[in-house]
C-alpha cells in the first residue's frame, strides 16, 4: 500500500478520532492499535516511503501538533516565507521618571525673616527674575541702616572738603588739613559704596537704593525671586511662616519640567551594555499613546554592594510636559552592531503553555504544523529564529493564535 494513501486513508482518521473523543480509556486500546499499524506499515515500505514517512506531516502526526483547515477557516490566513533581516542587539528595561536636578532649584531666602505675602503657588509657571514671595527681615532693616548712616557721613564729609578747599584758597588752613579732610571724604565714599552693595545683596536695585537715600525711609521688605525659568513643583511658603536660610523646606522649589531624567538601576551585566551617548525609546505605562526620546548621559562607576546595581542616568526631552516626577518607565536601548538572521512578525510567534515558543508552518495554505522554535534578538516588528525554521518556510503572519488555540481545544 502506497504511503501517502496510507497516510491518508488509515493514520489520519484515526488520530482526528483520538483526538476528538473524550472517552481516553476506550480509545486508550485504540492508540495502541495506531502504534501496532504505523509499525506494520514501515515495515512493509520501501526506503522511498520510509522517506516520506520522515516528512513534517509525518511527525507532528506523531505528537498530533497538525491542522487541517476548510477552506473558509484557512482564508483568514496570510501564509508568507520567512525571510533574512537585519537586527540590531536590544536591551529592555525600566526605570522612573525624575526632575533634572541641576535644573531643579530650591528657593530660599538669603536671610531670615517671617514671610509676608507669596505670589506664586504650586504648578505655576514661573520666569526668571520673577517674585515669588517676600520676606520681613530685620537683616534687611539693618543693611539699610548701615547705608543711611554712610550717606550722612558721606554727605557730611562732602560739604566739609568743599568748605577745606575754599579755606586753603585763602589760606586759612593748611595743607595738612585739607589733605585730612580729602583723606575723610574718600573713606566716607568707600563705606557708602560697601553699604550700597550690602543691600544690594538683598535684591534690591539700584532705582530703589536711590528711594532709600532720598527719602531717608526703611523698607524692610525683602523680595525673593525665582533664579530660573520653570514650573513650582513645591510650596512651602506660608504667609507668616519664619524661614532661615538653608533650612528644609524649601519655600519654593522651581524645576525645568521640559528636560527630565530616567533614572535607571541597571543590573552589573546590563551595566557593562550601556554608555554615554546611547539614544533610548522611552514609554511610560500610564501614556500609553506617548513616546520619548532619550540620551544616556551618565553610566556609574560604583557597584551598589546591597542591590548589584549601577546608577545610570538618561537624559529626556519632554515638550508636552506630561512627565511627572516619579512616574514609572520602561526603556530600549539599541545595540550598536547589527546582524543578519531569519526573522518572523512578532504575531506569528506563539507563546505555549510550557513556555515554549511556536510558529505555525504550511505548504498549501490548508495543511497546517506547529513547529517549536528558539528566538533570538528583536527589531523593527520581527523577531529572530534562531532554531527550528528554515528561509522560504511559510508561516502563519496573522492568526497563530487561533490555529493554536483549535490545537488545544482538540486534545
């Protein structure tokens, strides 16, 4: 008897009705007949027939990992031959979002003092130069103090130089004495200027310097503006609230939410993939429609000794300004060498019950295989096989896992 009729006519309708039965002790007995006939049968074939026992039809009937599909079921399908493509090593990973720090400021005042009033809360945008709160400091007070005293003397000193150079003209005092009050008056001079830049130092100008010394009136009010262009990501500047220098909180912080960071924990051997200048495709889960770009900018050089992690720090372009600080991300970083290697879509490959991966292989569009595949690297939408399938094999782009799951539902 031909082989491929035998095939046909007695080793397939017995293991379609394996299959579909649920009686397993009854047909128990019957798989056991299959054995004794596919033996009988190889015995009696020629060498040519063993061969074609040998196909893949063949032997995914011995593990029943074959389908035959009507013609209506098969039309879903879009078989096409796996091809050669070009993959690039990749390394996926994750991270989280954070503020750039050296973008990141925190605002205090230069002097201790009770706040007065605060103009800008949080989430403001805020530019450079701008107020955003005020401060009543007897520091303040005091500066321009010491800068009306200087320009009393100074004045002082002024009139009594222009009435010793009058005198000398007609030589009521002597040069010594004239030379003495020049001496006076450029001291006097000296010390208004260092008062001048003493409240200078608290913000004031100079058109405001200028009020002080003409009205000869305190104005302890000192005004705290925001060094930098940014967003306020903290507040802590209660009206009333009495606030030092340097101490925690900060009344304000200001951050530069266009740039941020994607601080990642990279494993030792993932660390020894990364370097400065690396570009990365960043996504974060909750933006699910949102993609970044990123650039490495600084890979570690110490080993964390409790978690074997290095510090790798990226940096983010974020124009929307979406990001928030904290947010959890995920990364891919691309290799720098490519490589040629038989790819197949990442929807051909089934993910089985074992962990195994699969694809899906025919040659008529009807007659369908499962084949146990090894994978290798990822690219553009392909994936690498690396074991298991052969260049011009056709396989299932679409629907494998249909074809898979009518596997599982006939055993």
């Amino acid at each position: 008897m031909n082989v491929s009729k035998f095939q046909t006519v007695v080793v397939r309708p017995i293991i379609e009705t394996v299959l579909k039965t649920k009686e397993s002790r009854t047909y128990f007995f019957s798989s056991c007949l299959l054995i004794i006939a596919l033996a009988a049968g190889l015995s009696s074939c020629t060498k040519d027939d063993k061969t074609q026992l040998e196909s893949p039809l063949a032997k995914a009937a011995a593990d029943y990992n074959f389908l035959d599909l009507t013609e209506k079921q098969a039309s879903g399908l879009k078989p096409k031959p796996a091809e050669m493509a070009s993959f690039s090593s990749q390394l996926a990973a994750y991270g989280s979002i954070d503020f750039n720090e050296n973008s990141a400021v925190q605002v205090f005042t230069p002097y201790q003092g009770k706040i007065l009033q605060s103009f800008a809360d949080l989430g403001d945008f805020v530019s450079k130069g701008q107020p955003l709160f005020t401060v009543d400091s007897s520091d303040l007070a005091q500066a321009e103090s010491t800068l009306l005293s200087a320009k009393g003397v100074f004045d002082q000193s002024s009139a009594t130089l222009n009435r010793a150079k009058d005198l000398y003209q007609m030589r009521s005092i002597s040069l010594k004495e004239l030379e003495q009050n020049t001496a006076d008056q450029n001291a006097a001079e000296a010390s208004l200027k260092a008062a001048r830049e003493g409240v200078r130092i608290f913000g004031k100008t100079t058109a405001d310097i200028q009020r002080i010394e003409t009205e000869r009136k305190l104005d302890a009010v000192l005004v705290v503006n925001s060094p930098i262009s940014g967003q306020v990501v903290t507040r802590n500047a209660q009206p009333g609230l009495l606030v030092q220098p340097g101490n925690n909180p900060a009344p304000y912080v200001v951050a530069d939410v266009l740039n941020k960071w994607l601080i990642i924990n990279a494993s030792e051997e993932d660390s020894t993939k990364l370097h400065a200048g690396q570009e990365l495709d960043v996504k974060v889960p909750v933006l699910p429609q949102e993609s970044f770009k990123g650039r490495i900018k600084v890979v570690g050089s110490i080993v964390d000794p409790n978690t074997r992690t290095v510090l790798v720090r990226a940096d983010i372009s974020d124009p929307k300004r979406i990001l928030r600080s904290g947010m959890y991300a995920t990364y891919l970083v691309k290799g720098d060498k490519v490589v040629k290697g038989l790819g197949v879509p990442e929807d051909a490959v089934v993910r089985e019950g074992d962990g195994t991966m699969s694809v899906w292989v025919t040659e008529d569009g009807r007659h369908w295989v499962s084949r146990t595949v090894t994978l290798g690297l990822k690219s553009n939408g392909l994936v690498q096989v690396t074991s298991g399938l052969e260049e011009g094999d056709k396989i299932a782009t679409t629907g494998a896992i249909f074809l898979s799951n009518m596997l599982f539902k006939n055993k």
